[in-house]
C-alpha cells in the first residue's frame, strides 16, 4: 500500500497518516492471506459449523453452539467420544440449549461491561461508575498519559484537547439514554 504512495505525498503526509497506512496496508495482507488459505475440514466439521451459525441465528456463534451442533450428529467423532465417557448426550443437549454465557468467555464483552456499569442521575449531575476491569485499566492509562492535565484525583475533562473523541461518548450516552427511556416506556404500556 504505501507502494502506490508518491514518495514525496508519504513523506508530507505526516507520522499519523503513515501509521493509518501502514495499519490499513497489514490489514489488507492478512485479508488477502485468510482468502488464500481455506478450511480444510471434515463433512462433519462442516455439518457441525453450518448447523452452530444456524443454532446462533444472529448471536456470535459461541462453544455451547458448537458443542450442540457436533452433538446433533450421533456418528460424529465428539458425539461417540463423548458416549464413550458415560455422557448422556440427550442430558448434554439439554443443558447446552439451556446454557447462560454470562461471566464465561462466550459472553460478548460489551455485555459483560454493561453489567458492570451504574449511572447516576442528581438533580444537575450524571456520574457513570464502571468496574470493567477493562475500562478501568484504560482509564488509568489515560489518566497517567494525561499526567498533570488530568486533575489530582484522577479526573478526565472533556475541555482538553487530548480528550476530543469524548464527544462521541456524549453522543452513544445520548443516544442510549433515549432508548432506555423508549424501552422502559414500551415495558410499562
């Protein structure tokens, strides 16, 4: 990518703009890499795959789909290893349909992240408390990043240069206030 680039428009384009390049021209080589390479996969592994994207409809595929999926399949390998073991793999199937991804490693981190966050409204102040262990650790990187910007006790404002792309958090906190709004709405009618 930065190839196609003239050397003197690479060189003026500035440190910013030739790391977005350099990202954008990675990404494009490891998409050109996944397209070469296949799957080289069993009938089974290709049942089991098909069938957990349709037992996910529009979730993210997770491991219990996966799971349930090689089980549909009696003669698949997992299925009679499984058997083999003493598991009775109709209880199996049961358990997996009725599996709760919350706080495993198959629950979407945005999920995960919602649970742990509060937001409280005071007459002229709303304060959101988030105790992702993600969020949290960005938080301190940006607070010592910031250094003496960010106030003594660890405050990030908005009216600093560096913190520009809060906007677009006022904007999501916006929006999604608003649907909570409808949706409490919609559950009280």
């Amino acid at each position: 990518m930065l190839n196609l680039v003239p050397a003197g428009e690479a060189r003026d384009a500035g440190p910013t703009a030739l790391r977005w390049l350099r990202r954008r021209a990675a990404v494009e080589t490891v998409a050109a890499q996944a397209e070469e390479q296949s799957l080289n996969a069993t009938p089974a592994a290709d049942a089991t795959l098909s069938e957990a994207a349709r037992l996910a409809g529009g979730q993210p595929v997770g491991s219990h789909h996966l799971l349930l999926a090689a089980l549909a399949d009696a003669d698949s390998a997992a299925a009679r290893a499984l058997a083999a073991l003493g598991v009775d793999l109709d209880q199996a199937r049961e358990a997996l349909r009725d599996a709760d991804v919350t706080g495993t490693s198959d629950e979407q981190p945005e999920a995960a992240g919602r649970r742990q966050m509060v937001i409280r409204v005071a007459e002229d102040r709303l304060t959101i408390e988030a105790a992702d262990p993600v969020l949290v650790a960005a938080g301190q990187a940006a607070v010592r990043a910031l250094g003496e910007q960010a106030l003594p006790s660890g405050a990030i404002r908005g009216d600093l240069d560096a913190c520009a792309s809060l906007g677009t958090v006022w904007q999501a906190l916006r929006d999604s206030l608003a649907a909570i709004q409808r949706a409490a709405e919609a559950e009280a009618a």
